[in-house]
C-alpha cells in the first residue's frame, strides 16, 4: 500500500463536486430548505442535480470505467467488443476512445444515470433514501445504465416507471463487490482498483469545516451509517501536537507519533461545503463506520486463476 | 470562523451579527419573523454543539458555521441522510441478472 492516495489528482476520474439536493430552483422565497416548493432532499439517493453525474454510487461505476479507458493501451479486441458502441461513448467523465483504438481527445464531460436507479430501484425507495447494494442490483438488473441524456432526471421518482428496457446502455458492470471490513484491504484496493462507496455515520457533519476527523464510538456511533460517501484516497497530516513539535524542535520530516492517517472522501453537498466538497476522517480507527459497507464495482469478468490444491 | 482555540461562544449581539453573515452568505431568507427568530435559535444551538465537537475530537477536524448551521439536526438527517443502516451486511440473494444477462 503507498503512504499516500489521491485519485483527484488524475485527470478524469474524479468529476466535479455535485449537490445532492439542489433541485431545480422554482420561483419562489428561499426557505431555509431551499425555495419554496422544491422537491429538497427527495432525491435521497446521492446524486447531483440537475446533471445526475458521478456520485458516490455512478462514479464507483464511472470510475473504473475511466481507469480502464486510459490506464492501458486500447486494443481493438477487447475495449471495443466490450463497449459495442462507436466512438463518442461518454464514460462520465468525458474520455472517448475512438474506433482505432488509440484513447481520444477529452470530451466535455456528461454524465451517467442517477434518475434510472431511482425509478427502476428494486425496492422503490429511491426517494426515500437507497442503499448501496440495492443501486448496483438496479444496475446488474438492467444489464448496463442508460446515459442521462436518454434518460433525464425529472426530479421525481415513479418506482414503477423504470423505462431502462427502452435505452441503449452506456456503461455496465460484471458484478459488484462488498470489500472487507479492514481499513488495509480497502487502502490496498483503493489504491490498485479506484474510488470505493462508503457508508457512514453523517452525525458529525453538519458542523464540519476542515481537517481531519478523529471521534469515538460514543461521539460518532460506527453501527448507525446513514449516508454514502465516495472514498477517494488516504494520506497523512501533522497533528496539533505535531505542529507545535515542530516549532520547538529541529525534525525535518514529521515524527510518526505527531502525523494522524487520514481518508479522503468525496461528499455530495457542493463545493463550498467542508474542503471544497470534500472531507477527511482518521484512517485506522474505523472512524463514524467506514468500514461497515464499503462497496465498488467489477467491470471485467473473473479470470480464471489455475487451481491451487491444498497440502492433505 | 471555526471554534478551535476561540472564547465560549459569541455574546447575543454578536450572535445576530454572525447570524446576519451566515445568511448573507448563505443566501438565507425567512418568510416570517417568528420564524427567523426560531432559525436564530437552531443557528446558537449548532454553535454551541459545534463547539462540543471541537472539543471532543481527537484530531484536526474544525467545527463551526457551515451551510447547515440553520438546521435541526432531525432537518439535516431527512435532507440529508438516508435511512439509518444497522445490523449485518446484507444477504444479497436475489437472483442477479435478467434475462438478457450476456448481451450487453
């Protein structure tokens, strides 16, 4: 595992920082909810609006997608059989790769999918909140995710409204993966996979600004996870103490006891909300719950690894 | 500003001052004034939990004013939040795929 993570830092993986609950804004005074009438906060399942994009469940779709477009070079074979699609296939996060196979020039980003999984979300309650598992079933259900342009968000959900059987499917997965509860295994697949879905504890949230959060079971309770979050990389930060070590003393690099492992996570209440969308809580202490549903998806089917027998 | 290393919460004048930036810049407004008195009262209160959670962290985590300062924490979770999620993982035994599994 490298010491440190940031998948923001590679062009086109991450999207920009969306807002979960701006609706479209209707004429109206602004309530503190937001204006008058809008459908505030029924949009439960993380999603930007109005252009739903990546959120913590699509972009763990979207991400690998992404990684896969760029990471390595393009074969005919393989890339274009498994898209079946000409060129200009938006992953979401705007890389095309055209016919020839060579990765192409970057598209202006557009978006995947959101709307679908709450119409067609297997236990119709989209609107109420969805789990994890529950969108990537949709997702697997469906055989693939329409683009946002064939399937527009309307800004409310009708469960039994799925039109997905009526789209061309733009991106789809093989499967979908539950990591183990371990905060090592996640940095590790994180760090050689990409983004993760998270589930945790938001009590903590509402008041946060900046830095990274340390809490306890009893101020951050790890069992009652309420919302997910993308899990985008992990580093480490001088502490209080570690700062002021350092103005008394001469150590050039920080003292391990005075630098606090942190994870860096993608939120889905606009920029100017925590560090530009984003927020940090301690790695290794299983902080608010990180631990508890960490989810991401597989593109490519299993390979066979050759059987291994065991010593009788 | 954050809490981290400030006095014990601002004085009621100061506090309708506060109040004032946060909606400024917030772009909050309030229909009626009883209700922008209870929205004042939410706002002192997040200030005053805030400051709890300042001083109960155990890293480098600021709490103060955020965009959500006007809200009640049970406002906060339904915008917010999504049902609470408790007990084991789930057992995913639904059949996966449909029929059209492979085409795609």
């Amino acid at each position: 595992v490298p010491p440190t993570c940031d998948w923001r830092k590679e062009a086109g993986i991450i999207s920009s920082i969306r807002n979960q609950v701006s609706a479209p804004l209707r004429p109206g005074p602004i309530q503190p909810w937001g204006r008058e009438g809008e459908e505030r906060g029924k949009a439960c399942i993380p999603f930007p609006h109005p252009h739903p994009s990546t959120t913590s469940k699509t972009a763990t779709v979207a991400g690998p997608w992404q990684q896969r477009a760029t990471s390595r070079p393009c074969g005919p074979s393989n890339t274009i059989s498994l898209w079946k699609s000409p060129c200009k296939v938006w992953l979401g996060e705007g890389t095309c790769v055209t016919e020839t196979g060579v990765p192409g020039a970057r598209a202006p980003t557009r978006s995947l999918l959101a709307p679908e999984l709450l119409d067609c979300d297997r236990c119709g309650n989209g609107c109420k909140g969805g789990f994890v598992w529950d969108a990537f079933l949709t997702v697997l259900n469906n055989s693939g995710l329409a683009s946002d342009k064939d399937y527009p968000f309307k800004g409310n959900s009708k469960p039994h409204r799925c039109l997905a059987k009526k789209h061309k499917k733009v991106a789809w997965i093989q499967d979908f993966i539950m990591l183990q509860p371990c905060e090592q295994s996640i940095a590790r697949y994180l760090a050689t996979q990409g983004p993760i879905t998270v589930t945790i504890n938001m009590k903590l949230l509402q008041q946060y600004q900046k830095g990274v959060i340390k809490a306890t079971p009893t101020t951050c309770d790890p069992q009652l996870v309420d919302h997910s979050v993308l899990l985008v990389g992990f580093g480490k930060s001088k502490s209080a103490e570690g700062r002021q070590a350092e103005a008394v003393s001469s150590w050039s690099h920080p003292h391990p006891r005075y630098s606090i492992p942190y994870w860096i996570l993608k939120n889905s209440w606009g920029a100017n909300w925590g560090e530009e969308g984003y927020f940090r809580l301690h790695r290794g202490s299983n902080t608010c719950g990180i631990t508890k549903y960490p989810f991401t998806a597989r593109l490519d089917k299993p390979v066979k690894k050759h059987q291994v027998s065991c010593p009788p | 500003g954050s809490l981290r290393g400030q006095d014990p919460g601002p004085q009621p004048l100061e506090l309708k001052e506060v109040f004032t930036l946060f909606q400024i810049r917030y772009n909050r407004s309030y229909s009626h004034p009883a209700e922008h008195a209870r929205r004042l009262d939410i706002f002192a209160r997040n200030l005053a939990k805030a400051q709890q959670l300042q001083e109960e962290d155990l890293g480098t985590a600021e709490f103060g004013v955020t965009p959500f300062s006007d809200l009640t924490e049970e406002e906060f979770g339904q915008l917010y939040g999504h049902q609470r999620v408790a007990g084991e993982a789930p057992s995913v035994s639904q059949k996966v795929g449909s029929e059209e599994w492979g085409q795609s």
